[in-house]
C-alpha cells in the first residue's frame, strides 16, 4: 500500500518537515521457529515487517493488518515486545523526513504463502535464526527481543 492517504494529506500541507509517526513491526515466527522478513522495495534492505496504523486502528491490528499485506502470511499478535523512538529520523528519496515511534509485536503465523503480496517488498521468506540475512541493528534488536519471554522493553529513563 505505501504510503497512507492521510498522510499525504498531511504531506500536500506539510511539504517534507519532520513529522512524529506512529510505526508498528511484526516479528512473526512460524511453528519451526523461523522468521518472517521482507527485502524492502524502498532500500532494498531485508527486515522486519511493519508499517503505519490507520487513524483508529488498534496496533494490533495495524501489525496483522500489515503481515498479511505485505507478504500474504496470516498471523496472530502474541505481545509486544518493544515500545521505542528509532535512534534516527528516516529520510525518503523524496526528501520526506519521519521518525518513527516504534511498537514491535511478536506474532505467530497461522496461515497463508509467504509471496510478495504488494509493492513495498521485493521479497519476502522465512529464515532460521542461524541462518538470516544481513539485517540493520535495529532488526536484529527486534528479533532478539521477540524471543525473549517477559515485559515489553523501553529505553529507561535517566532517573530509572
């Protein structure tokens, strides 16, 4: 889908300044403990699944919603595991500049054929944990945490 209508109407208004968005991820495991990756249209990077809520969607739903959009996987959101600004503002080709506020949900499949299923990835699959590909820190971060039972994890504070 890409880019989300309200947010090009905010964009026609906006031109290219820094926006605060509201970004959602999905680490979705299969029964074999693999994991799900897209090879993104945009930098031609492998990572993680995710995307922008729409205005009421729950962030749930946003993760499900965004899985199965991208790569044609059915999936369930189990718990989140990370609530979290990304390090740095993301600049597009276009000159548009966001940084993101970023919750990541640990999902379990349930369905579907991992395909391209739109054109926001060049490729999608499933890898074992010992065998994925080149991945950002940040990707790498999200997974790691996923397989981590407990609360979600958040950058403490200075006085926590």
């Amino acid at each position: 889908m890409g880019t989300p209508d309200f947010i090009r109407e905010i964009r026609a208004k906006a031109g290219h300044q820094l926006l605060l968005l509201p970004g959602i991820s999905a680490v979705v495991f299969d029964d074999g403990g693999r994991v799900l990756l897209g090879r993104r249209a945009d930098n031609g990077r492998w990572s993680t699944v995710g995307g922008i809520p729409e205005p009421g969607e729950e962030p749930a739903e946003t993760a499900v919603r965004e899985v199965y959009e991208e790569t044609g996987v059915h999936c369930a959101a189990e718990r989140v595991v990370i609530v979290q600004a990304l390090p740095e503002p993301v600049t597009y080709p276009n000159g548009d500049r966001c940084h993101f506020l970023d919750i990541t949900f640990r999902c379990r499949a349930t369905g579907g054929e991992a395909r391209v299923n739109d054109d926001e990835s060049l490729e999608v699959g499933w890898f074992a944990l010992d065998a994925l590909p080149e991945l950002s820190e940040f990707a790498l971060f999200r997974i790691k945490q996923a397989l981590v039972d407990g609360p979600a994890w958040f950058r403490p504070t200075a006085e926590g």
